[in-house]
C-alpha cells in the first residue's frame, strides 16, 4: 500500500507538469512524450511529429534513424487524461501491443498515407525516409510511451514483413517511476538463486589485502540461460544503473551476439568473443567452497548489472527466439560493498556511501562506452555553482510586493521531483512549489539548447540537447576548465561566474518561451522546434543589441514590442527551412552550418529593417 502510495503521488506529479504544458500547447501526447524522453536517453532526440487515423488504428508520435546503422526508431504515445487518481492505471499487454501496432501500421501503410495527406505535413518526411530506405532498414524500434502502469513487464512480441528485427520498448510510468527512484539511490531487492531458479553461481574471490576492505570482488562465470530467466522475470529493475548503455545499443553489436549463439561453430567462443558483464550488490549469501578459493553465490541483494546491459539484453531475446544456451557462460565480474561497519563508525550514511560506490563502479565499469558528455560534466564547479546561484536568486517582484519564488537549476535528472518527496507532504511542499514553480525547472540541457539559440547557433540546437550541452561546454569553458600554477598543477577555474552570467542565462530561456508560444499561436505547419531555434538565432543575430539581457532578467519576459517582429522572423524561417531544404529531410538539413549560414545569407538583410 505504502508503495501504491508512492507511485500515484509521483503520478500526480509527474502528469500534472504535463498538463500544465498541455494548456499552452493544445496538446498532451506532444509534452508527454517530451518529459519522458529524458529517462529514455538524454543523447538520442527524436523528430517530433503527429500523425492519427482512428479509424485506421494509425498513429505516430516521433521517429529518429540511425541512417549508418540502418536502425528506425518509431515513438508512439498512450496518453489517457487522469483528473482523478484514487488507484493505480494499469496497462495490460494486449494494450501494449495495439498500441504498438499502430506504429507499425504507419511503417506499413506508408504509401496509401503519402498519397493521401497534405504534403507539408511535418510526417511526411519520415514518410519519403521509409519509402526511400526500406529496403535498407534492418531494424525497428518502437518506443511505446504510455502514462499508465505495465505492471506484468511481459515482452512484446512484433514482427514487420521485411524487417530482420523489431523491437518493442515499452515505456510505461512504472518504468518511469524506477528510473526516477534509482537516480536516489538503487532500492533494495532480493534475488534469491537456490530457491527461485534451483542454481547458484559459482565465482573465483579476488584476493584483498586488508579484511576492512569496502568490496569483496568475484570472478568467474553465470550459464546464459540464467541470465536469461533473471532478466525475464526481473526485466529493467537489473540493469538501471545500465540503462542508457542498454538502449543506445545498436543493431549491430545485438545481431553480432545473436548469430554467435546460433551458430553452432562458433557457440563454444562466445565467452572468448564477449566482454561479458560487470556488476554490484549490496549483500549476498555467499558460502566458500571447502577450503578453495571458489564460492557458491546463493542469493543478492539489489544486484545491479553496471556493465554489459546490451550483452544480457540480446541473451535474453535469444532465449525467447528459441536459442539453445545450454553450454553457453558470460564471463562476470561481482562486486559486494562493504559499508555497514564502515558507516557505522563514521556515523555516515550507509545509503549515500553505497550509491556513490555503485555511481563510481557504474561509471568507470562503463568507460570503453560512450559517456554523455552532459553526465560527465553535471558536476563539475560551473555547473555546481549555477545551481547554487539558482536557489539563491530571487526573481524580481513587481508593484513593491514582496519576492516570493526562483528558477530552479536541475543539475541532475529528477533533481526536482526528488527534493519534493524528501518534504512531508502539505505545508513543507506546498511552500517548496511556492518557491520554486514547476514552471520555473530548466535542465542542463534545456539551457544548453536556448544558450545556443540565442548566441547565433541554431542548427547545434536542433541537433539536440547532448550535442547543444557539448558545444556550451566548449564556449564557456573558462567556467570550468582548470588553469594551471607555477608549478604546473591544475589550480582554479580560470573565471568563475557572476550573479549576471546566471541572470542572462535565464533571460535566454525567457526569450526562447516568448518566442516558442507566438509560434504556437501562429499555427504554422511542422518543424516547430527549428523554427523556434532559428528564430530566436535571427532575432539575436540582428537585434542583440538593442535587447538586453538583464532587462529582459528584470521583466521576466520580452517586451510585446518584438511580437510582429517575431512573427515575421518565424514564417519567414519555416518557408526558408522548407524550400532551402530542397529534397532532403527538412529535419537534419536544420542540423546543418550551411542551412544557418543560408537563412543569415538569404533573410538577414531584409529582416533587420523591421524595426
């Protein structure tokens, strides 16, 4: 009951930021997708478009292909408005897969679609993509994204003629709401082998040289098939801490695994060929075998696979295809933290020591992966300071009334939701929103994107929000980067910011909003958020200096002065990205220097003369 609890209060959350958005924007499925596609991964942002045939069963929500891996990925949202929420909303797999079909009836009927719609629709891009690549598309992901709860967790079985695979990724709140709950910290959970799955495992100890060690590490091997049937039943709770690692899979690291266990000639070198996976727990029954170094590991506590998401990923859809695993070991490497008496007489937090082991052990287990630069730079001082100057800057009052509420930096992913449920529900919570308007959240890369905007960069803003997090990095290294001694040692940051540097930094995200609901109002046909970014690229490229970014701090908006010229500025920028785009997909032409460098070329001595 305390669980249900839990959930539906971080449901009412989590939906009511969405229906505030839905307000603005006249849509659900549109925000929805936008708040969850963040704990899906925050590197991979998919074009988002609209498209929905009741009758039909028809419907997609956004799509991004990996066009050198021949991969597809489909989104589709489920979204079913919840005012009152007394229970749990549930999904069943029968659902899952309607809902997933008609993605795929949008893959499939792509042709009797293109004949029959509007061919300024923003969809039909991905139309002329499958009809151009279909031959060459190997696989298909469809990301089902619902605001309801999948609690079975069953896989969803799919096929599409022509496809050698699809995949069903089915993100449900329940998903969402561990996500959310392992960013805090990994919850405990047991897995018991000799009870449940009638096996143990059996691992080499790594010899330490004090007994007061923080770990006990073991080597060795798990069967496959065990590793298959934990996955099956324990699904994503395995491998949170390896969740972006698991969905940044490509199709070819997959398909390379899985015809290495079909093969017969070359089943017996699969450990050889693999990495295999790495991971950590918390506790363990684990029992020496005689007097070898061998040990029966017999059941775990919150074990976590850090490393080697995709290898137990692909394992497990083998074992579901029919593969035999009889035979076949995935080398494995376990950590156990030792915290309880360390703690103890420390009098610190076993949790928070425990986490930031299992942060660091996850971190580097993971370093021959790519790492989100976003990830790797969310604490450094520059970052550390924005926050600190985010709790600490009032936004102005106006007509003498008192200061009441601030932004609110979130340096880390759920940073927000999770400062909320660490205050008793009522009073404590109430006066933090009060404080802090969900409104008023902007992430890391959220501010990357209206940095760049604003300061003449909109084709990296539309790249998406790790490649606009690289490129604000880059130009405000100075905030972060070490500058070096006399001696040659890394020292301080060679400048740190100021109270206006954070100011401005917000102004940034103000002039993007005002920009964002004129073009909402306009109505404009497809490429909403490049239209927006080369927006407001060309109102600062022209009129930067007679806006300023303090004033605009101090208003909390932009004047209504810019509104024609916004406007303006913004039809002008979709019939440039359209017709400049020529044959290719308007999207990732946006992308491009030369489309920016084009639309300066082209608009920018007409545009000027606006006020």
């Amino acid at each position: 009951m305390i669980e249900n609890k839990r959930k539906i209060e971080f449901l009412q959350e989590f939906l009511d930021t969405v229906e505030k958005k839905a307000n603005t924007v006249g849509s659900r499925q549109a925000p929805f997708l936008q708040e969850v596609l963040p704990y899906i991964s925050p590197e991979d942002e998919p074009t988002p478009i609209y498209y929905s045939k009741k009758n039909s069963k028809i419907q997609i929500n956004g799509y991004l292909y990996f066009e050198n891996l021949n991969i597809l990925n489909l989104y589709i949202v489920d979204y079913e408005p919840l005012f009152t929420i007394d229970s749990i909303p549930v999904i069943n797999a029968t659902e899952i897969k309607e809902v997933a079909n008609r993605a795929k009836r949008f893959f499939t009927n792509a042709d009797s679609i293109f004949e029959a719609s509007d061919k300024s629709m923003e969809f039909i891009d991905l139309i002329k993509l499958i009809k151009s690549d279909r031959d060459e598309i190997e696989e298909i992901n469809i990301f089902v994204v619902s605001n309801k709860f999948y609690l079975t967790n069953r896989p969803i079985d799919l096929s599409i003629p022509g496809i050698e695979t699809v995949n069903v990724h089915v993100w449900d709140m329940d998903r969402v709401y561990k996500l959310s709950e392992a960013e805090q910290g990994i919850r405990e959970f047991d897995i018991q082998f000799v009870e449940e799955y009638d096996s143990v495992i059996q691992l080499m100890h790594v010899p330490k040289s004090t007994n007061n060690s923080l770990i006990d590490c073991y080597i060795g091997a798990i069967p496959a098939v065990l590793l298959a049937k934990l996955y099956d039943d324990w699904g994503p709770k395995l491998v949170e801490r390896n969740v972006r690692s698991f969905l940044q899979a490509r199709g070819g690291t997959n398909k390379g695994i899985r015809e290495t266990l079909k093969d017969s000639e070359q089943r017996e070198l699969f450990v050889a060929y693999n990495n295999g996976i790495s991971s950590v727990a918390k506790f363990g029954d684990i029992v020496q075998v005689g007097d070898s170094n061998l040990y029966e590991i017999k059941s775990l506590t919150s074990w976590q696979i850090v490393n080697g998401g995709q290898t137990t990923a692909s394992i497990h859809q083998a074992y579901k295809n029919g593969v035999d695993l009889e035979d076949i070991y995935v080398q494995t490497k376990l950590t156990i933290l030792n915290t309880t008496e360390l703690t103890t007489s420390l009098n610190i937090d076993r949790h928070d020591l425990e986490d930031q082991l299992i942060t660091k052990i996850s971190e580097y287990a993971n370093t021959q992966n790519k790492i989100n630069k976003s990830d790797l730079l969310a604490n450094t001082r520059f970052m550390s300071d924005i926050e600190i100057l985010s709790r600490s800057t009032w936004i102005p009052a106006f007509n003498n009334l008192k200061e009441e509420s601030k932004w609110y930096f979130e340096r880390a992913r759920g940073q927000y939701m999770v400062d909320i449920s660490r205050r008793s529900k009522g009073k404590e919570q109430t006066a933090f929103k009060k404080m802090y308007p969900k409104e008023n959240v902007i992430t890391k890369v959220e501010l990357a994107k209206y940095f760049m905007s604003w300061d003449g960069y909109p084709h990296v803003s539309s790249k998406g929000g790790e490649e606009a997090f690289k490129k604000f990095m880059d130009l405000n290294s100075q905030y972060w980067k070490l500058s070096l001694n006399d001696n040659e040692e890394s020292s301080n940051p060679i400048q740190n910011i100021s109270s206006d540097f954070y100011k401005e930094l917000i102004a940034r995200k103000l002039i993007n909003v005002y920009v964002a609901k004129i073009v909402d109002g306009m109505q404009l046909k497809g490429y909403r958020a490049n239209v927006i970014y080369y927006t407001v690229a060309m109102l600062g490229y022209i009129y930067k200096e007679r806006i300023s970014l303090i004033d605009v701090w101090n208003m909390q908006e932009l004047s209504d002065d810019w509104k024609d010229v916004v406007r303006i500025i913004a039809a002008n920028a979709l019939n440039y990205l359209r017709e400049s785009a020529g044959e290719q997909n308007v999207t990732q032409w946006a992308k491009k220097q030369d489309c920016w460098d084009g639309f300066i070329k082209e608009s920018a001595s007409v545009l000027e003369s606006l006020i």
